[in-house]
C-alpha cells in the first residue's frame, strides 16, 4: 500500500490505503481516457504527495512519455516551463486556472508559444463554469475536467476529451464532471431518475482498502462493494454519453 492523507477539507485528514493494484488500474483508466502515449509530455505542477501528480506520474511511466516536474508551482514560471519543455498537457486545480487567469496579461506581454500544449487536466475541487469558460477562451486550450478522490486513487469520470467544439462548450457551461471512466463503476444511490440527486457511489479495482487505523470511518464508507463519497451528484444523457454532476456535499463543515 501508499499511504496518502485526506479529507482536510471535510473533516480530520485520514490516512488512505491505496493499494498498487488500485493505482494502476486507475492510471489504466486515465491513460484510455486522454489517449496518452509515448510523446506525451506533461507538466506536474502540484506536489507529489499529492493523489493527482502520485497517479498521473504513473500514467507516463506506463506509456513510455515523459514528466517535466516542477519544484512547486509558479504563476509566472508556470507558461515558460510549458513553453521552454514543449509541453502536451498539464494537470491543475481550480486556485491555478483562476490564479493564472488573474495574470493573463503577463502571459500575453510574453508572448509564450504554447502551441504544443493540446489539454490541461482539471479537477480535485469544485470548477467554477464560468471562470474554466473564461480561461479556455483566453489561452484557446481545452480545460478537461475530472473528478475523484484520494480513495480512489484519483480519477473516475472525465470529460471526452473527443467532443467537437460545440459539444465541448456545452458542457463546459454546464458544469460536467465527466462520464465514466474504464476499471470503475459509478452511480447514483438509489438508481434515481435522470436528473434526480443522490449520493454517488463508486466500485472497482481502484478503490482503497480503507483508512489507516481508522475502523469506524472505513466502514462508515467502504461498505457492501461500494465507496460512499459523501458527494451528492445526479446524471444527464447528452452527446451521446452519460455524463455525471456534482450537487453538492453530503457533509459539510466549515473552515475558519
């Protein structure tokens, strides 16, 4: 097992039991899922400790492609390395796409060749629809939203990165967190109605083994095959695929 630390935003940090064989397969799964392969050259801007850069160091590794790591993250140095390393994709979080959209001028004085770069991965916390629309339109690259936990190892629905451009938009707009991803199963408790909002569940090799000597919360969430993850969300049959949606939280606390 790696142990990683999460839920500081819900509740006490807990220690997450990923097991190699959940890594992997979700590697497997974002690999099929953003068509990765060897000439892929993505950037890691967030830390390592991290489930994101953990998970998709491991998707270059199995194809062959290359990681450009970043020491720590920086809004000015952040389209340079792009740039300077020819990169093909990144993966960030939603405090990047805003912070680096608060300073679109300084890239736009620059004048950074980022032809190289074809998508950057978002996700791991709300994405504001509005601002990702603003961003998208400024640096003319696809943001490609995701969405998933440490508990299971990263990614289970992602947005197709083969959308036409109007497809793309439209659920851009809409606020989607993308549609199944392959070694998951994902639904709605309770098998509602399209539209109709439920706490979504998730199954499948990818999943943790549970807490680290934390009975209580494992079995208050890993139970009858499926990982409970307090995320209220609901799904849409549109483009042709079954696309999911956060709601909201099942739990929330505030932080001050």
């Amino acid at each position: 097992n790696i142990v990683l630390y999460t839920s500081g935003t819900t509740g006490q940090p807990k220690g997450t039991l990923i097991t190699r064989r959940g890594i992997t397969s979700n590697a497997d799964g974002i690999i099929r899922w953003l068509g990765f392969d060897e000439n892929e050259r993505l950037n890691l801007v967030l830390p390592l400790h991290h489930v994101s850069s953990t998970t998709f160091s491991l998707t270059s590794l199995m194809v062959g492609g290359t990681l450009i790591l970043n020491s720590r993250y920086s809004v000015s140095e952040f389209w340079r390395i792009v740039s300077q390393e020819r990169a093909t994709s990144a993966s960030i979080v939603p405090t990047i796409m805003a912070d680096l959209l608060a300073r679109a001028d300084d890239f736009d004085r620059k004048g950074y060749d980022i032809s190289s770069l074809k998508k950057i991965m978002i996700g791991s916390a709300p994405v504001p629809a509005n601002t990702a629309c603003q961003f998208v339109d400024r640096f003319g690259v696809r943001l490609i939203q995701g969405y998933g936990s440490t508990e299971v190892s990263l990614r289970v629905t992602g947005v197709p990165p083969s959308l036409s451009d109007d497809q793309y938009r439209d659920v851009l707009k809409k606020n989607a967190i993308g549609v199944e991803l392959d070694n998951n199963n994902i639904c709605i408790d309770g098998a509602p109605d399209e539209g109709d909002i439920g706490e979504i569940l998730i199954r499948g090799p990818v999943v943790a083994d549970g807490y680290l000597n934390q009975p209580e919360a494992t079995n208050e969430v890993f139970c009858n095959g499926w990982f409970h993850t307090g995320d209220i969300g609901y799904y849409r049959d549109m483009h042709g695929h079954r696309f999911y949606f956060i709601h909201g939280r099942k739990k929330e606390i505030i932080i001050k």
